[in-house]
C-alpha cells in the first residue's frame, strides 16, 4: 500500500491515440477482479449496511421487517460483551503479531539457502499451514488438556514439577493466549512464504556488492536484506493485523467465547448474533463496526509506518 | 547461486576454512530438529490414523498414548478409499481438484492483472482503487455468506461447480500481493518496454509476468490452500453428489453422537496431501532469481 | 433477506440464469428432497432407504441432501432463505416451536401413516407437537435423555444407594454427599464429569442442566407468561446455579478442557457421568460390566429429565407433501434402518421400536433411562424466542462455572430473553397464551 515509489505521472507522456488505447487496455485488465469483487463482495456487504438499520432476522419471519435506525448499533455500543470482544482481539492480535510473523520471519531465514534436502525440509515447515483449521483445533485440544496433557507434561518435566499443570483453555488467564499459540503455529507458513518470495525478490547483486565491500554477514544482513524486504515487512504486517483481527474458527471449535468471555471476539460474537440468535440486523450492526475498526487500523497503520519509514 | 543467497547471523563467529562443510552438516541437522518439533503436533494426527478403533483413539488422547501405537494398520485408509456408493471419496477428490486447479489459474490470472494495473497503470484514482481493496480484505466471510446464498440460489447457481469458484476468484488479499509485488519491481523495466511502444497487457504479459514466478508461487499455494480448506461455503450451496467437494465429506466424520475418529485422522491425512504436492511442486519457483538477472540486463 | 431494491437489482443481474433453473424443474415423476445430519453412518442407511422406497413406489424419486452435523442450523438458515428447503427435514426438537411460528413446517398428522402415529411415545409426541395449535409438526423414531453413570467399583467404595428406579432417584442431600465422598476416594481425581467438554455451543447446557433447575423448582422462562425476568434470575434459579458453581470450585468437575473421556479414560479418573444415552456406547466398550445406570437425581421435590433429539418435519412449502409423508411412513417402518439405529444405541421414540430395543427393555441396561421418558421428561421451552433462550442461557453458565456470579449472570440472561421476545412483539400469538 506504501510501497510504491514511481507513479505514473512521472512516466514520460506518450501521444494521445496511445494514452486512450493505453487507458482501455487497463480497464481491460482491472475490470474482472473490480467486477468479481463487486458482486460477490461489495454487493452483499453494502446490503449489510441497510440491514443493520433493520430488525431483520435472519430468516424470515411473520413479524414485518422494520427500520429501526440506529438502534441495533446503540445496543451493540452498550452492550459490555462486544467492548469484551474487541479488547480480546486487540490482545490477540497484540500477541500473535511478533509470534507469528517472528516465526514465519525466522523460518523464512533459515529456509532461504542451499540446503541439503532443501525441499523435504520446506515442506515440514509448511504442513501445519495446510492443515485444515478443525483438525488443528483436534490435535491442540488434545495437547492442551487439563491436567496430564502432552503440554502440560513437558511444562511439568521441564520445571521439575515446579509449576502446577496449566488449564489452558479453561483458565479465563491462559484461554487466549493458549489460542495465540495454536494460530501462530498453524498461520506462520503463511507469512513464511510470503517472505520467502519477498527474499527471493532481493537482487542477488546487492550481496555480491555488499561482499566485495567487505560488509560482514550481520551488516549484510541490516543494510542489504532488510531494506529489501521493507515492502514484505509492510504487507506481512498489514495483513497480518487484519487477519487476527477476523479471528474466529479457533474459537468458535475450542472455546465458544468462554471461558468467562475470555475469548469472544468481535466476528465470534457476530456470529452468534446472527447464525445462533437469528438477529440478523444486529449481527450486521457488528460487521459493519468491526469494518471501520479495522480500517482504522490499517490507515493508522500505514501512517505510522510512512511516518518512521519502515 | 554459487553460495548462501543470505547469510543469517547463525554462522558468522564461525571462522571460514575448510570446516565450512562440517558446519553446514551441523546446521542443517539443527534446521531439522526444529523443523521436527514444530511439526511434533502432526505426529500425532498420523498415528491416530493408524488406530483403528475411534474408542481406543478417544481414550488415549490427552496423554502421550497419543503418539504411540502398538499395531499399526491402514484399515481406516482402506475404509475411505471408496469410490462409489453413499460417500464417494473418490468423486468428491476429483471435484475439489476441479475447483481448485480453475479457482487457482483464473484467480493468479484476475488478481495478477488488477495488481499490475494498480502499480504501473495510468488509471486515475487507482491510489483510491487501492485503499479500497485492502478495505474489502477486512471483511469478514461471516458476515457476507448469508447474503450471498441468496444471491446464488437467485442465480440459479446453487449444487454447480461454478458458485463454488465464482465467489473466491477475486480477492482482495492476492490483489494487493501481486501490487506490492509488481510495485517492488524497478520502474526502469516498465519505462524501457514502453519506450520500445509495447502495450499495457504486452508489458504484463511478457515482461511481469516471467518475472513474478516467486509471487505466481506463493497465490497458488496460498488460493490452493484456501480453496481446497473452504467448507461452510460449500455446505450451504451443494446439495447433491454432482458438485460436493471433500471437505464437506470429511466434515461429516464429525458426527452428532459420536466422532468418528479413525477414519477422521486417516480422511485429513489424505486431505494434506494434496495441497503439500501442490505446495512442493510451486515451491521451486522460488528458488531461482529471476529478478536479479533481469536487472542486469 | 435483501432490500426491495436489492431483489429487483439482483433479479436483474441473474434473470438469464434463473430463467435456466426453473427449466429444471420439469418432469414427469415428483421429487422429494429429504435433508439430514450427514453422519457417514447414517448417509448410507438413509440412501439404502431411499432406494427401497423408490422400489416400492417408482413414482416418487427421493434426493437425499446431507450437511455436517456442526453446519447443519447454517445449511438450514440457508435453505430457508434461498426458498430452498427441502419436502422432508431433520431438525432438533428444541426449535420446532421457532420453525413453526416462521411457517416453515406444516402439520404432519394429516400425511403419515395413522398406526406410526399411533406408535409414538407421550415424550415423542411432546417434542413435535407445536404448543399454540396442539399440533403435531415432527415425528421421529428416536427421542432421547440423560441419565447418570456409575463407576461400580467406586460407589461400592463409599457405600453408595444405587437406585433401581426413577422413583427412588438420589436426593440432594444424597447426591451431594456422595459427591463429597468420592472427592475424597483413592483414585478418583473427579467425582463427576457434567460433560462441560461440549462446550458452550452444543446446547448440551441448556439441554442436561436445564433439567436441574426445573427440578429445583425454577425454569428458563415461565412458561405461561413466556417472561424470563422473575424465573431464570429467581432464587431458586440463582441457587441451583451456585450450587453447581460450587461443586465446580470444590474440583468435583471434570474441567472443560480435560476432554469428555474422563470417565472411562486410563485409570477412570472421574467416578460419576451425567451424560447422554449415546455416552453409553462408549463407556460400556471401555468398562464393560463396571458401569452402573442410575436416573437423574432430584435437586427438589420433583425429578427432572431431558427429552428431544433430531426428528423429521415436512415443509410448509412441500409441493409433495404427500409423498413426503408416504416417504417419512416408510422410513419410521424400515426394518433396516431400525437395525441401524440399534448399533447407534438410539434411544427408542415408537413403542414398537422400545420392544425392539433390548437395551432399553425391561431389565436391560439403560431401561432407566427409558423410564425416565414418561416419568420426568420435561421438553425445552417449545417458544420461538428458544434460539435466544438457549444462547443466552450456556453464556450464563460460562460465566457461573468460572466464577462469576449467579444472580448478576441470570439476570443478564433474562433480560436478553425478555429484549428478543419484546422486539419480537412478543411473538404472537404466544403473547396471548396465559
């Protein structure tokens, strides 16, 4: 989103009978994803801001549809749960955004060499990525039971008994940080790939440059592969944020919100709204909030990265 | 590509000499050991796979019996490797490979040419255009789904290969990873291909595009993943055999009364496989770097 | 769902493609489309039903359509909306009353065999019969209930009563003396597990510990007034609630994520189970002769049991609403499908398939828990506002169980209830029934 240093203005400016030829070209090209998104995305979403002016249920009922103003999103602001929900996501995404993208960070490093084997390792890195969310949530409810889990054991083996078995996902204390550890390790081959294309794009060049200065491997490292993946930092970390930000399947398998409301999130707590309560026009109340939330979010974002040059 | 492409702080103390390859058994041998411990919780799926009765696998969960098994056996593989009948794996495999191959080619193809035109074109408001698609990745698929089943079923497209494609072609997030990607090319390249009179989709085409193998690589995989993984979607828009994909037919393992968690273990070991060939068949793309060369020249 | 504008915008947009869809609806035979829980087991008795049912009558075609259990309320919501709901429909008892009152269902009296009727079981007609109208909307070969298993080897232990009958069910005082005294037991790490594993989705909550409050004297929401406000926050209701938040606190519970095999888990770790019917299965392949089926206890004056499972309605807009029936007739009476239900140790709905079920005969195993349905069974407010009801009660019972408390939690719970039913107009005409 900030990444772009050359603007076309500043491309010279070729004859006119070009420029239009030039301009329908780019329609051309832009106007299946623009009209795709439109309908399959814009439509249904702008429907939801009249809907969330509404009683709507979800399906439909005797009782006639009415417009309610903004009733549902003053009962959504007064309601403490949904201000529960949005402080447990901002504390989700405030946790798994360096252990995430740490991890795929680092993974990404460690990967991007010539290896012996090269391929099978890549591919151990990337299986918890492609493992289906339900079936993680399996194998991590599992390690995570109370009180003579896999975890729990280690946990117990490596203090010496020190510390007393943890309820992961039952102490309202540890719910959701045991939820960031599960997403971070089933999302980082996400992020890793991502920085795996972003190393692949640094010139080769650059280091051979770097090396015949006599730049150390940790110089080389501070001043050719992080200026290269300025732009990849950027992405990773808007995209990220917002991610974390949509949390749900997770918690909607392992804990439904609880315990205590100690992990509802915002679309958990929409979800519920809508699919299980049927208050279709509050649930969309919800979504249309957490839109311009996490919008914020990004613009904030994207400004303070400008601002400290990331 | 004669030596490290990066060098990670990892080996610097380590003095250069002829104890190089020594090291690089030492640290390869440390890269698997981390690799082993991150995939440790997968163990476990894949030894459940082997147990064949679902009240033994229930029992043993919550323990280290998890990771053990005393006799081994394929029964649960050779129970889904059924291809007629009620539930017809065989057929619900071949319509998510379906569903996958023509939502990854036609949505590298859109997204890669929305991207291209948002970093290089001369389109008015495409700053606009932008902010606007990385808003529409906030949006949640919770809070669209209903809507749109309306919107299909009125469109006749309900139990079709392509309601299930239609919807997830586009998107948002890949739109701005072609962008960033495209945009972190120099702009020299795009400056000399038009001097020589070379059109828009002509730039794209033969000058991006080969360039972008590592970006091509990472939206298969990532829209491969995705498409392969969708299954609320699919749930509400497929009625028949005719269209079901066989993530809808793994989810059903799940049961109201009872798990059944032999052939639910062995089903998503089927399910990964897949996606990890899919995965390692891309991945190479990202090894050669095509970039570097093309700037030189 | 959509705008007036938006359906005409939408319309517009697919008017060529809608034109190509109802060109599919011609043919000779009728079709019924019949919707359920795609379980793998139950996919393929169901299809095998089909099938000989298209035998017998060739004029019908039967297109099954499956969803997964945890997506099933979504594929129905779906259906509903894309104005696709299929002739005949799986769906859990619990919300018959919200799907009637939407007009979705439609009497089924009518359309099945009179001698299936005459089959049922007083519990099986409660779950599918609409309150308003007396009507029955839904009907199944199966019902449900909870029961409490035993760990023989520890009740023998402490000396524990074991009852023979629902008559002669654990009291309170009881109940919670045995509690205390299996806490203390070599080798019992959990007096009794309440199945908090399921979660806070399930309706597990609202289904086994609803009960406890009704036999405590209390209930979801008063149902003659259909008010929350007065009986989920009541005394006798906060009571119930903190006595069970206390058994929590002294660690006689299984925790929530210490799974749902606790019980017969290595070692047995947990001496008591209040669990389903279908828990059986498991636990008797695990422990063999040392378990012991006892009824619900009676935290009052009065026992309370659950009812209601996933039973079969036909849709109000059904254009075969006869051969649904004919359909549903045929699978209530399959030999085969019964057999199947039988390995599923379901829990009998029609009298004639009691007498089939040794299980749930006279003497066998879980005859208790069939005693329970025509003695205690209580149905679950049959009101539209349940999908509310429901909801806000398990997110009560989160908060209670880890801590919170009770009368601030109940009361939120039934203000919430009283909220929907008043924005709902109170969902004549139930506003009415007194």
């Amino acid at each position: 989103m900030t990444l772009q240093q050359t603007s076309a203005a500043a491309l010279p400016r070729p004859a006119r009978r070009r420029d239009r030829q030039r301009f329908w070209q780019e329609v051309a090209m832009i106007a299946p994803a623009v009209l795709l998104l439109a309908i399959f995305l814009i439509t249904p979403f702008l429907l939801s801001f009249w809907t969330a002016m509404t009683n709507q249920p979800l399906v439909p009922r005797p009782t006639p549809v009415r417009f309610v103003g903004l009733l549902n999103f003053q009962r959504v602001f007064t309601d403490p749960l949904f201000w529960t929900s949005l402080w447990n996501v901002t504390r989700f995404t405030a946790w798994v955004l360096p252990v995430q993208c740490g991890l795929a960070f680092l993974t990404a490093l460690l990967l991007h060499q010539k290896l012996p084997m090269q391929n099978l390792l890549r591919g151990m890195f990337f299986l918890p990525a492609i493992t289906s969310m339900v079936v993680v949530c399996v194998i991590w409810g599992t390690l995570f039971q109370y009180p003579s889990g896999p975890l729990n054991q280690i946990v117990g083996f490596l203090s010496g008994g020190m510390v007393q078995p943890i309820d992961w996902l039952g102490d309202p204390n540890w719910a959701m940080f045991s939820i960031v550890l599960l997403s971070a390790w089933q999302a980082y081959g996400f992020q890793m790939i991502i920085y795996l294309a972003g190393l692949q794009g640094i010139p080769e060049e650059l280091y051979d440059a770097a090396r015949i200065d006599g730049a150390s491997a940790l110089r080389r490292f501070w001043h050719v592969t992080m200026p290269g993946l300025r732009p990849t930092h950027v992405f990773v970390l808007v995209i990220t944020t917002i991610q974390a930000f949509k949390l749900y399947t997770q918690v909607a398998i392992l804990t439904q919100g609880g315990p205590k409301e100690s992990t509802e999130t915002v679309v958990h707590y929409m979800v519920r709204a809508g699919f299980e309560e049927q208050k279709l026009g509050y649930a969309s109340a919800v979504s249309v909030i957490l839109f311009v939330i996490v919008l914020l979010i990004a613009l904030l974002q994207r400004k303070l990265l400008r601002r400290f040059d990331v | 590509m004669s030596d490290l492409v990066l060098s990670q702080p990892a080996p610097l103390a380590i003095p250069r000499g002829n104890s190089k390859t020594g090291l690089r058994i030492v640290q390869t041998a440390c890269i698997f050991i981390i690799a082993l411990v991150m995939i440790s919780p997968l163990f476990m799926l894949f030894i459940a796979s082997l147990k064949d009765d679902r009240f033994r696998i229930l029992a043993d969960m919550g323990s280290f019996r998890a990771f053990w098994v005393a006799d081994p056996t394929l029964s649960n593989y050779r129970e889904i490797a059924n291809f007629s009948g009620e539930l017809a794996y065989g057929r619900y495999l071949v319509n998510s490979l379906v569903i996958l191959v023509v939502t990854v080619v036609s949505g590298l193809i859109i997204n890669s040419m929305a991207g291209f035109v948002l970093a290089w074109g001369s389109l008015r408001g495409k700053a606009v255009l932008l902010a606007v698609v990385v808003a529409l990745y906030v949006i949640p698929q919770e809070s669209i789904i209903m809507p749109l089943v309306v919107m299909m079923s009125r469109a006749g497209l309900t139990d079709t290969f392509a309601v299930q494609i239609l919807p997830w072609v586009a998107s948002p997030l890949y739109v701005f990873l072609f962008y960033q990607f495209f945009a972190q090319l120099p702009k020299e390249l795009y400056e000399a291909a038009e001097m020589d009179g070379a059109s828009a989709f002509r730039i794209y085409r033969s000058i991006y595009m080969p360039l972008s193998l590592p970006a091509l690589a990472t939206v298969s995989i990532l829209m491969g993943i995705e498409s392969w993984n969708q299954y609320l979607w699919p749930t509400l828009v497929t009625q028949t055999d005719y269209a079901r994909p066989i993530s809808v037919a793994i989810a059903t393992f799940f049961g109201q009364d009872s798990i059944y968690w032999d052939r639910a273990m062995a089903a998503s070991v089927l399910m990964m496989i897949p996606v990890l060939i899919l995965y390692l068949a891309f991945q190479r793309w990202f090894v050669s770097s095509f970039v570097g060369s093309a700037v030189k020249g | 769902m959509t705008t007036y504008l938006g359906n005409r915008l939408l319309s517009a947009l697919f008017a060529s493609s809608a034109l190509l869809w109802s060109a599919g609806f011609v043919e000779a035979k009728s079709v019924i489309h019949v919707m359920h829980q795609g379980d793998p087991g139950w996919v393929k008795a169901y299809g095998d039903v089909a099938k000989r049912f298209e035998e017998a009558n060739p004029d019908i075609d039967v297109e099954m359509i499956y969803a997964p259990h945890d997506a099933y309320n979504e594929k129905f919501s779906a259906a509903v909306m894309a104005k696709q709901l299929p002739d005949v429909m799986e769906l859990d008892a619990p919300f018959l009353a919200n799907y009637v009152w939407s007009g979705y269902l439609q009497p089924i009296k009518p359309l099945v065999d009179k001698d299936v009727l005459d089959d049922m079981t007083g519990s099986n007609i409660a779950q599918g019969t609409y309150p308003i109208d007396k009507d029955l909307y839904a009907i199944g070969l199966t019902d449900s209930s909870v029961v409490l298993y035993g760990n023989k080897k520890y009740l023998e232990a402490i000396g524990a009563r074991i009852p023979k009958s629902v008559d002669d069910a654990w009291t309170r005082e009881e109940f919670e003396g045995y509690l205390e005294k299996l806490s203390k037991l070599e080798g019992v790490k959990w007096p009794i597990d309440t199945f908090r594993g399921y979660g806070i989705k399930t309706e597990w909550i609202t289904y086994a510990y609803g009960p406890l409050l009704e036999s405590a004297g209390c209930d979801l929401i008063d149902r003659k007034a259909w008010k929350a406000s007065g009986t989920l926050d009541s005394e006798a209701c906060v009571k119930a609630l903190t006595m069970m938040q206390t058994w929590v606190k002294n660690g006689w519970v299984v925790p929530t994520s210490s799974g749902t095999n606790q019980f017969y888990a290595e070692g047995q770790p947990a001496a008591l189970a209040m669990g389903g019917h279908w828990f059986y299965a498991e636990a008797a392949a695990a422990m063999k002769d040392s378990i012991v089926v006892m009824p619900l206890p009676k935290i009052g004056d009065k026992g309370v049991s659950p009812n209601g499972t996933w039973i079969w309605g036909i849709s109000a807009s059904s254009e075969n609403p006869e051969a649904a029936g004919k359909f549903l007739s045929f699978l209530l009476k399959d030999k085969d499908y019964r057999d199947y239900a039988k390995t599923q140790s379901a829990y009998p709905g029609l009298k004639s398939f009691a007498a089939e079920s040794p299980l749930y005969a006279e003497g066998g195993p879980l005859a208790v828990a069939f005693e329970q349905a025509s003695k205690t069974a209580v149905a679950r407010p049959p009101h539209p506002a349940y999908p509310t009801i429901t909801s806000a009660f398990m997110q009560a019972v989160d908060k209670i169980f880890n801590g919170g408390d009770a009368q601030e939690a109940l009361t939120a719970a039934a203000k919430k209830i009283d909220q929907d039913i008043e924005d709902n107009a109170g969902y004549p005409p139930f506003d009415e029934q007194q």
